[in-house]
C-alpha cells in the first residue's frame, strides 16, 4: 500500500496526521475522539461518519503485511502506518467501548542539513556541554541507557545519538515494533513478531542472541521488557558496544528495573552479581522528562554508572549532569577512568565539556 494509497483510505485521520501541531490522536469507538498537541493541549474532536471502519481496514492490512492478525483471539496489536506513526490498536471483547486506536503520531525533528544533537540542543533537550559529552560517548564506544516514562523521547535521543556512529559502522537494531531512524548505512533492523495460529513468536531475547552473529560494532535494542535484557546485559559485558532504553522513574531505577528483568531470566541468578553486571555493561545512564504545562522534553540527568554495588546493595552513579534551578546543570565532575580514558583516546578535552559551551 502506497503512502497516497493508505492517507485516502485513512481519511480525515490523514489530515491529523500531517499536522504538525498534533502529536498523540485517541479513537474511542465510532464517536469519541481526542487530541494532544505538541504543546500539551488537549481537545475532543468530531470525525465524518464512517471514519473508524477505514482506519480499521487499513490498521487489518498493516498488521498482516507484518505478520499480526486482529481478531476476537487476538484483540490487541501495535504497528505503524506509512509515515512512521505508530499504533495502538484494540476491539472486542478486550475494549470498551470498541474498536479503539491511540496513535503516536510521527513528527519529523531533524533536518537533513544539521547534526541531529545539535537540533536537540537548539530545542531545549541538550546543553551544550552535554551533547558534546554524549557525542564523544558514541564516537569512543561508550554503551548508553536511556532511560524515562512513556513518551519522554528517548527513542528520539538515541536516534539523533545514531547520528554520531560512523556511516559505515555496522550496527544491528532490535525491535517490537519499529520507531528507530539511524541514520548509517550500514545498519539492519531486527523486528519481534508474537506468535500466530501458523508460526512461532520471534522474541526480542531470540533476536538479540541473532543480532551477534552479524558482527555489529554497536548493538542497540530499542527497549527492554523482559528475559532479553540478560543477554543484553552479556553482549555488553563481553566486548560489544551497546545502547538502549528502559521505561523508569530516575536513572537509578534504570538500573533496578533492568536487574529485575535480567532476574526473570532465571530463578537462580544472584541478585547482587546481575546488578554488578548491569553496571558494568551500561557506562553512561541518561534519564529524560517531561516537563512543564507544554510537556518540553528534556534530559535531566547524566550519570556515569562506576560498575560498584555499594553495602547497601545501591548502584554507585557519579554525576555528570543534573537537573537544578529549571536547567541541566553541569556538576565539575569527571568520568570515573572506565569512561574517561576512552573519551581521552577519541580526543575529547572534557575541559569542554565543564565550560558546558554550545560546541556542536
């Protein structure tokens, strides 16, 4: 199905979809729709009769072309249209009323002209100083966790984060559903698929232990939800430069949630020996908010994760960057030598980095 093809048959959701004002649209049975737009704003919104049973249609023909069915054994699905908005979708008997869409719609940040960190640092997401540091972190093959709450933009960082690999870095992405835009040429998107009457799920944790095999220089998993956060976890700890992201409520319980998820992996693992290895596979944490009545998203917070358990059982962060008076603030502090020396042999002078100066 052609793009021009799909917007006719989507109708008057076509016409929301190209608004840039527009960032999240609900289809709440054949009547109630809402919106919220980029600033935060909500409203209700009438749609011509008629509306939903296209948008159906082509949601039915979308999720068979990535082999999901939509039906009463299988009520729920994600996808994406066309244009890279992503899709929610859920009827009957699991839906009330049904059917129901929540679509995320895709919003095009970076020009092709510009650096993608220094587009997000013209936006509020990045200082200065810390663009440069995350730029040097990719470049020198620091791994990364993202790191926030649904809709935070993490998958929009690690996609201008993409922008700093070598064009010919090859690089593997993991998926469930794909959202991530790096911008190389070597790079292979890998996508989970759940199970159906004629196949067998292809998990994420499949796809990771897959995604070794092709010899990536940095393997980046678009988000962690269960068991293939363990082998992740190993992937970094054995030589592979890594990126994710993580739902959380703060940079330390990044690190929390993804033990848990590694523990799910086997009843027996040790509590303290899979933090140690989270800790020593991600070097920079990077946690990401929202903020204010417009919803700005903006990074609050880097951490560089020093690999030690404390007595206590706490994760050891030394702060790069924290959040303080309405503004990322730059501590004075310096990397622990697991991430500083490699920045060092890439040529970074974190000096600066301190001056916390647009650089980009």
């Amino acid at each position: 199905m052609s793009r021009s093809e799909q917007q006719a048959r989507l109708g008057a959701v076509a016409d929301l979809l190209a608004n840039d004002e527009i960032e999240d649209i609900y289809l709440l049975g054949r009547e109630r729709a809402f919106i919220v737009g980029a600033d935060g704003r909500r409203a209700p919104l009438k749609l011509p009769p008629g509306t939903m049973e296209g948008v159906i249609e082509v949601i039915v023909e979308v999720l068979a072309r990535d082999g999901k069915g939509l039906d009463g054994d299988h009520p729920c699905a994600d996808g994406h249209f066309v244009d890279g908005s992503r899709f929610h979708v859920a009827i009957h008997p699991v839906a009330v009323p049904s059917p129901q869409v929540v679509i995320r719609r895709f919003r095009r940040l970076f020009a092709q002209s510009q650096g993608r960190l220094g587009q997000l640092v013209q936006l509020g997401t990045l200082t200065g100083g810390a663009a440069l540091l995350l730029r040097y972190a990719v470049r020198s093959g620091v791994s990364l966790l993202v790191a926030g709450a649904t809709a935070a933009g993490k998958t929009t960082l690690i996609s201008a984060l993409g922008g700093e690999l070598d064009r010919l870095s090859p690089v593997v992405c993991i998926e469930d559903t794909r959202e991530l835009d790096i911008p190389v040429e070597n790079v292979s998107y890998l996508l989970a698929r759940p199970a159906s009457p004629n196949a067998a799920p292809i998990t994420q944790r499949f796809l990771v232990q897959q995604a070794l095999r092709k010899r990536p220089e940095y393997l980046i998993l678009g988000e962690a939800r269960g068991d293939e956060a363990w082998d992740f976890v190993q992937a970094g700890n054995t030589g592979h430069t890594i990126m994710g992201s993580v739902h959380a409520n703060s940079a330390r319980d990044a690190l929390y949630r993804y033990r848990d998820m590694c523990l799910q992996t086997s009843g027996s693992l040790d509590e303290i020996m899979v933090l140690r290895n989270v800790l020593r596979a991600f070097h920079l944490v990077i946690y990401m908010a929202q903020l204010g009545p417009a919803r700005k998203r903006v990074v609050t917070h880097i951490a560089n994760a020093t690999g030690e358990v404390s007595d206590a059982k706490i994760p050891v962060l030394h702060d790069l960057f924290v959040w303080d008076d309405n503004r990322l603030r730059c501590t004075r502090g310096r990397p622990y030598p697991n991430v500083l020396e490699r920045l060092a042999r890439r040529g970074l002078e974190y000096a600066d980095v301190l001056q916390d100066r647009d650089w980009l």
